[in-house]
C-alpha cells in the first residue's frame, strides 16, 4: 500500500480541522462534556472539603492541559472522585494551600514515576480484571446518579425516562447531533417552559464569576512540609496513575486504537501541576466522561477535549446562571445511558459465566466488589490483580510432575542408577514440595534428574534442588542434574550452594 492510498487518520486534529463533519462532532462532543462535567465537579468538591470554585477549576484546567500534552487522544480528565477521596483529609487538617502543594507534588512524581517506565506495568494486569473494572465503574455510575432520584419530586422520574427514550430513539434517526446534547436541551427547555419545579444544576452549588488565577501555595518550603503532604501526593499519584491507564487502555480497545502510556502518565503529572498551580484540587482520567465523549458522542480527537474544559470555563463563568437552569434528571438520564453502554454485559451473561473458569471469574468479582464497597477503582484493580497472581501461581504449581523413570540396566544406563523426570514451571509455589517427591532411602546409589521439560524461575527452586541433594548425599548417594536449559542453568550455578543459613 502507497503512502497515497492510506486512509486519513481519522483521530488527527489537521483531519478533524480539515473534516467539517469530524469537527462538528467533536465540537459538540465537548459541549456534551462540558455539561456532563460540571455537576460532577461540584459534587467532588464537596468531598474534598473544598469551594465548588476549586473542583470546576481543576476540571478546565486538566481537560485542556492533557488534551494538548495526553498520549490517549479524545480521553477527559477532570476533578475526580477517587482524587478527592485521597486528598480530602490534606484540607480538613491543613488547609487549601497544603491542598494545592500536595496536588503540584503529587504530579511530579506521576512524571517522575512515567519517566521510569511505570506505564510498563499495565502489561501485567489481566482481561478478568479489566472486564471487573468496567463493570465495577458502570456500577458506581450508576449509584452516584441515585441521590438525585430519591426524595425528589414526582415530575423528576418522567423526565429520567423521557431523556433516556430520547438517547435510545433519536441515534436511530440521525446521528446528526449528539442525542445526550438534545435530551439535556429539550429537557432544559421544557423545565423552563413549563416552571417545573424540580432540582437543577443551581442546587448543587454556587457557579464561579471570575477566571482562575495563578498562584503559589503559602506554605513553608521545609522538610516538615514535605512529611506532611508526601504520602498523600504519593497515593494521589498512584491513584491517578491506575486510573488515567486504566481508562487510556479501555479507549484504546472501543476505538480499536492504541496509545502512548508513557506519555499519558507524564502528561496527567504535567495537568496536575499546571491545575495545582492554578488553585485546582487535580484530577485524574475521567472514565464516565470519557465514555460520553468516545462512545456516546463519537469523538475521536483532541479537539473534544480541549473544548469539554474550554466549554465548562466559558458556561460557568459567562453563562452560570443559565446553565444553573439545566435540571439534574437530564443529566442523571445521560450517566444512567452511560453507565448501561459501559457495562460489559456479555461478561456476566450466564453462557459466559458458565464457559469461564472459575478463577476467572472471582478475580472479577473481586474486582468489582472492592471497588464498589471502597467507591475506589484502584483498590479494585489492585485487588483483582493480586486475586489473578495468586490464582495463576496456584493454577501452574498443578502442572509441575515429577515421575520416576524405571530404566534400570539398560545399556545406556548403569543398574544402579534410576532417573526422575521432572516437567513444569518450578518457583516458590511449585518447588515447595519438590523435595517430597524423592525415595531417598529405596534408590539406587546414582540418582539421575532430567529437567529438559522443566524450568527454574527463582531461588526457592535452586534451594528445593539443594536440599534434595543434600538429602542423598546424607545416605551416600550423588545427584546428577541434567537437561537444564541455558537461563535455568544459569541460575542454578549462580545460587547452587550459596542459599543455606548459617544454622
């Protein structure tokens, strides 16, 4: 294929520019963003114990930072639950300059840590995993919409149902304008209309006036300092690290694209400090928003991004008091759509459930139910991955033989030798009993142990093979160990001899 013959790259900005059709969805994708952006800002902020003012803030400044320094194109970041949930206790003891010094930390480290290749790491967690992390996430989408559905009036459940008909029904006719964006307007229009007197975006907190600022933290610059706030931007960082590739790998999959790791780690450390720098309380991937962006609205760039934080500045500093008018059911209709397209329903369909190991399927549910009990996806992943490692440890330390070959006298072989055949992947949860699996005292004087199909992973097998010598060495029997392949022989010469104690 010429290089004239590639298609465009559909998730370029030059395309997007270039595409009047590409750029009115991504425009109107980041408008859908945006709205979708600010009731959540607000609710994060007031579990953090900050002003509203410091999670809308914090949402602008890290959607437009990493749509320009990101490695996952058409991906939100944003203020946070989980962030919040981790830096809450910075300012309920210390206050908002602490807050903001741990936010700037917390994103040098995620750029120091990128630049060690933590992204790497992402490699090591498993499908079951990701497929608990998506459905863990539909859930709590789906819980957080709740408080806006109990003790409300009557006319908010027919407005739900009639914002989620039209997203259901409208994508049917055209795709022409995102139908979030239609059902929040018409929804909007009607509460207006009619003077429903139903909750809206007003009542869940006070709208800034004015733009954000640069500013430095009044805090002293000592080592004092740096113990007090170092542990939490360590776990803010972590935090938002797990989540933000998480969410970068779960795009890569919808849009069937991949993207830089290494870079989105940087880039999520770079937003946190510009956000922080700027009296934001920092962020993290947003993965409801980013589902609504990639997956409801069809975005694909960085230009839908960009515009979600341009827009959220623009409508509630420049438009506050109508976007105060949008009511809650609106949006509550489209994270409830949200939280429904990003469950993985073929996972937990009985015909999969039955087909999958069982394993497979407690690292799931593990997954799923830390994350929904702690309202924290990166307790869940981590988890449901020490759940798969210890589940794939138990499930290959099964298929470690070891059998007694009965060739005595043959001519290759003395009459007093007998050899052990040895298969498997040996480490510490395999080679454990290796040593039990000896007659020590009924073999012959020469013992043969052929490891051809056999494989030495860690020391704890160099000391079972050790031991099993020295058990036949103690009965005036020698051990000849064969067929060690070149990495595993390897490592039984370098600790062979070198791992007993001292007593």
């Amino acid at each position: 294929m010429s290089i004239t013959d590639r298609p465009a790259d559909d998730s370029s900005v030059l395309a997007a520019l270039r595409s009047p059709r590409r750029l009115r969805t991504e425009v109107l994708a980041g408008l859908v963003v945006a709205l979708a952006l600010i009731p959540e800002a607000i609710s994060f902020s007031i579990i953090a114990g900050v002003d509203p003012r410091v999670g809308l803030f914090a949402s602008f400044t890290m959607a437009v930072t990493i749509s320009i320094v990101g490695g996952r194109r058409a991906m939100i970041s944003a203020a946070t639950g989980a962030i919040a949930l981790v830096i809450a206790p910075v300012v309920k003891e210390y206050g908002l300059d602490y807050l903001i010094a741990t936010v700037i930390l917390a994103g040098v480290l995620q750029i120091v840590l990128s630049a060690v290749g933590v992204a790497r790491l992402m490699r090591f967690i498993p499908r079951s995993v990701m497929v608990g992390f998506v459905n863990a996430l539909a859930i709590l989408i789906f819980t957080a919409q709740l408080p806006h559905l109990l003790g409300v009036p009557w006319l908010v459940y027919p407005m739900v149902v009639i914002g989620i008909a039209i997203m259901v029904f409208l994508p049917k006719l055209s795709t022409v304008v995102p139908a979030p964006l239609v059902a929040i307007v018409l929804l909007t229009a009607g509460t207006v209309v009619f003077s429903l007197n139903v909750p809206d975006v007003g009542d869940e907190g006070a709208l800034p006036s004015t733009l954000p600022t640069w500013l430095i933290p009044d805090v002293p610059f000592t080592f004092d300092t740096l113990t007090i706030i170092g542990p939490y931007a360590l776990a803010m960082a972590l935090v938002g690290l797990l989540e933000s590739l998480m969410t970068a790998k779960l795009v890569d999959d919808i849009t069937d694209t991949h993207s830089d790791k290494t870079r989105e780690g940087w880039g999520q450390g770079v937003a946190n400090v510009v956000t922080g720098f700027f009296g934001g309380m920092g962020g993290c991937a947003m993965i409801g928003q980013t589902m609504i962006n990639v997956k409801s609205s069809g975005a694909r760039t960085r230009i839908s991004t960009f515009l979600a934080g341009a827009f959220l500045l623009g409508l509630v500093v420049g438009l506050g008091d109508i976007v105060a008018l949008i009511p809650m059911a609106a949006l509550v209709a489209v994270m409830i759509m949200v939280s429904v397209g990003t469950m993985d329903w073929h996972a937990i369909a009985p015909k999969t459930l039955k087909r999958m190991p069982a394993a497979e399927t407690t690292v799931m549910l593990v997954t799923v139910a830390l994350t929904v009990a702690t309202h924290n996806l990166a307790y869940g992943v981590i988890a449901g991955v020490l759940t798969a490692m210890v589940a794939f440890a138990h499930r290959v330390a099964h298929f470690t033989t070891v059998e007694a070959i009965s060739r005595l006298g043959s001519e290759h072989e003395p009459i007093d030798t007998c050899t052990y055949k040895v298969r498997g992947e040996l480490f510490f949860a395999s080679s454990n009993d290796l040593v039990y699996q000896f007659d020590y005292t009924g073999d012959p004087a020469n013992v043969v142990i052929d490891m051809s199909d056999a494989h030495i992973w860690d020391a704890s097998t160099v000391a079972a093979l050790d031991a099993i010598t020295t058990k036949y060495a103690a009965k005036n029997k020698e051990v000849t160990i064969i067929g060690l392949n070149e990495a595993s022989e390897a490592r039984h010469a370098l600790l062979s001899g070198h791992l007993a104690g001292g007593h």
